[in-house]
C-alpha cells in the first residue's frame, strides 16, 4: 500500500486540505514520478479559500476559474470525503457571488466579475460549462437557481446560428445574447466538453445536450478533420470563415472527450476518431528533442492554410519527417494532450507507457533547482531555450492528476460510474441510460 501526504500547496486559484492523507492500494507509479508527487494533490485541489479572504483578495475573477476551482473542489471535498458542511457553505457562497455575472434577463454571464463592487465586465469566458458544478450545487443545496442559470446559457447558445452546425463559436455578446464573429477553436473547448458529460451526469431527457454535442463532431470529421499519412488533428475556422490548418495544445482535449463521448453514445465510429486523435497529440510530444509538446502545430505546408507566413525550409523538413511542423514551441504546463491519455489507456499499454515517457521528460527539462517546475519557451530545445517562468495552477489541478490517475486500477473511480469535470474531480453519476 501507499500513502501519499497532500501537501499543501497555494496557488491563485487552487489549494489543497492541509493535514489530510490519502490510502491507495494496488497503484503501480512510475519511480520517475517520485519527484512529482510530493506537490501532486491528486483528487483535492479543493480550493477552500475563507470567502472574506477571496472577496478581498481577488478583486476582479473569472468566472470559469472560480467554478472549477473554487466551487466545484469545495463541493467535491465536502460529497466525497469529508462530509463537513462548512464546505457545503463556502461553495454556496462563491457561487452566490458568481450570480452576479448574470445581469438583468441575460441567459449568458459576464466572463469577468468584480468581487468587491458585484459589477460584471464586458469579457465574456466560458458560458455552456457550469453545468456539472451548478447542478451539483443544486443537488446539495436545494436551490435550483444554480442549474437554471447554467442550463439556459447552454441551452442559448446551442440554439444560436453557428458556422458549423454544432459548433459554437468563441465569443458571445451577454447584452444581446448574439455570437460575435464566427471564430471557432479552442476557446470552445469546455463547452463542447460538458454538452455530453453534463448529459451523463444528468441522464436529462432533453435531448439538446447529445444532439448538439453528436452534431458538432459530425460536423468536424466531415469539414474540420485534416488527416495525413503521419498525424490526425482538428482545424479552427478563422474570423474570415476559412479553415486553418493549425492546432493547439488545447484543441487535444477533443481526443479524449470524443473517446469518452463516443462510448457514452456507443458509437466506435466517434471512438475511433478520438484514438486517432490521440495518436496526433501525442505524436507532436515524440517528435521534439524534449518529448513534451508545443504550443501549436501546423499540418499543411502552405501557409495561407495557417493564417501566417508559410513555413521556413527547416520547418518544410520537420513537416516531411513528422507530418507537422512547430509555429509556437512553448510549452505552458497544460494538461490536455495528457487528460486525453487518462481517458483513452484503459486496455491499451501504449496509453500509461506515453505518460509515463511525459513523466521522464518533465522531471528532466522543467524541474528546476527550487524544487518547482517551470514551462519552456522552446520544447525543440529545452533549457538552452530558456524557462517560462510561471507555474500554472492547472499543473497540480490537472496535470499531475491525470498523470497519476493513468496509474490507477480503471474500476477505482470508474469512467463508467462517475464523471470528471474539467479539473479532473469525478462525481458520483447515476446508471448510465441504455441510450442518449
């Protein structure tokens, strides 16, 4: 058996429980993740932070930051482990305040929100994905107004005109309840990501949440999906409605989402294109000197198909070995090409081997004499490139989690039994529907 200490670790919007311990049994960890672990909180990024202390403290949020991380820890802590009702009422009143966002008869929340004042700004963040936190919050409190709100917004801009069908674009106007321009890429993520799993945290019958989400990847094999001899990916269409014929880091949360999605709806077709995809993202890790991926990637060697100058004879030469090539190579500390090796490893050991090569490469290039870990500005040639000298929150929140969940028995905190938010906190979802 291990036993892992949850240290206590603050960061802006994410901390854990001091004092608490977690039993695990049968976890074979890698030995290389022994440097990590002693920051990981694995499932308790909780974020109980005293609300005085949060109203004081953070003047202006956003939105999506203080759901995942402050509400929906809280509430996790306080259903999953430690049943203390305390928790219960920090969570109520972060989310009390985050009404606020919500102005007049508007079905879409202002992104940004004024703690101090309760006046939201004109940003808008992630609408569609407070759907599994407020209905969790709803569940506990009683009070239907959280789900509510959440629910309309995605409901909104489900039934709003999109450039493809089911596929929302990034930014929306709250006071007119309208899309501005037609961008979509990777700022759509989190929406797309809760359509299907808040459908299965729900069982709802509103059939809205899995059409939306079946037609917005259809809509993406058909039009989006760029396929060559070495790579899978998915494009973004630009402002001028073109498509492009770059990715992101980010944009690789599909490939688990749709792995995940496609066994909910039973559909091995949809299963089979997020394994691809996996295939992709992890593809732009083992092409670098570093094994860690970058930023963006590329797969068309003209560049008026990346919204940018066309490639220089070096990158030209990376394309033709790797089917891709690097116009951004900074890495971040971002979680999603490895969220989607959680998702996808269950029977298939190329799964926790990928992780466990990622494991090797950060303890080797980001690690740093503090005992901290730092981004790199350039994942083609490690430190002589210089450190990105932030730690994110999303690196214990989710980085280290997944890593370490990759590890762990499938039927301990099933996929099939529970949903994982965005952070990577599951919740408890009742007996899968025979369909959706």
């Amino acid at each position: 058996m291990r036993l892992f200490a949850v240290v206590p670790v603050l960061s802006l919007f994410s901390c854990s429980l001091a004092g608490v311990t977690i039993q695990r049994a049968g976890v074979s960890v890698p030995e290389s993740m022994t440097n990590i672990a002693p920051g990981i909180m694995l499932f308790l990024t909780t974020t109980w932070l005293p609300s005085a202390w949060v109203t004081s403290t953070f003047a202006c949020v956003r939105d999506d930051n203080s759901v995942y991380r402050w509400t929906r820890g809280i509430i996790w802590a306080q259903w999953f482990r430690f049943k203390y009702p305390i928790l219960l009422e920090e969570a109520k009143e972060v989310a009390d305040k985050l009404i606020f966002a919500w102005l007049g008869d508007n079905d879409i929340p202002y992104g940004f929100l004024n703690f101090t004042t309760n006046e939201a700004q004109t940003n808008i963040a992630e609408a569609g994905s407070l759907t599994l936190e407020w209905s969790t919050l709803n569940k506990y409190t009683q009070n239907t107004t959280y789900e509510k709100l959440a629910t309309e917004a995605v409901m909104h801009i489900a039934n709003l005109p999109a450039p493809l069908p089911g596929l929302a674009t990034q930014i929306i106007d709250p006071t007119t309840g309208d899309f501005v321009g037609d961008t979509w890429g990777s700022g759509n993520d989190l929406y797309s990501e809760y359509l299907v799993k808040y459908a299965r945290l729900s069982n709802t019958n509103d059939p809205i949440y899995i059409d939306t989400w079946k037609t917005a990847v259809d809509s993406s094999i058909h039009t989006l999906l760029k396929v060559n001899t070495r790579t899978t990916h998915t494009s973004p269409i630009a402002t001028d409605g073109n498509i492009l014929h770059v990715g992101s880091y980010l944009t690789c949360f599909y490939a688990g989402n749709w792995f995940y999605g496609g066994k909910s709806v039973r559909n091995e077709n949809i299963v089979n294109y997020g394994l691809a995809l996996n295939d992709g993202c992890w593809n732009t890790y083992a092409s670098t000197l570093t094994g860690i991926g970058p930023e963006s990637f590329a797969f068309s060697e003209d560049g008026n198909y990346i919204g940018g100058a066309a490639p220089t004879a070096d990158q030209l030469e990376f394309y033709d070995e790797y089917g891709f090539y690097i116009p951004d190579s900074i890495y971040v500390l971002r979680p999603e090409v490895l969220e989607s090796k959680f998702y996808a490893w269950r029977g298939d050991t190329k799964y926790p081997d990928r992780a466990a090569s990622a494991i090797d490469s950060f303890n080797k290039y980001l690690a740093v004499p503090s005992g901290d870990f730092a981004g790199l500005k350039d994942v083609t040639v490690g430190a002589p490139g210089g450190y990105w000298d932030v730690m994110e929150s999303f690196w214990f929140a989710e980085v280290l989690k997944y890593l370490y969940l990759t590890f762990d028995d499938p039927n301990h905190i099933s996929l099939d039994e529970y949903v994982y938010n965005t952070e990577c906190l599951p919740f408890k979802a009742p007996p899968a529907l025979d369909s959706h």
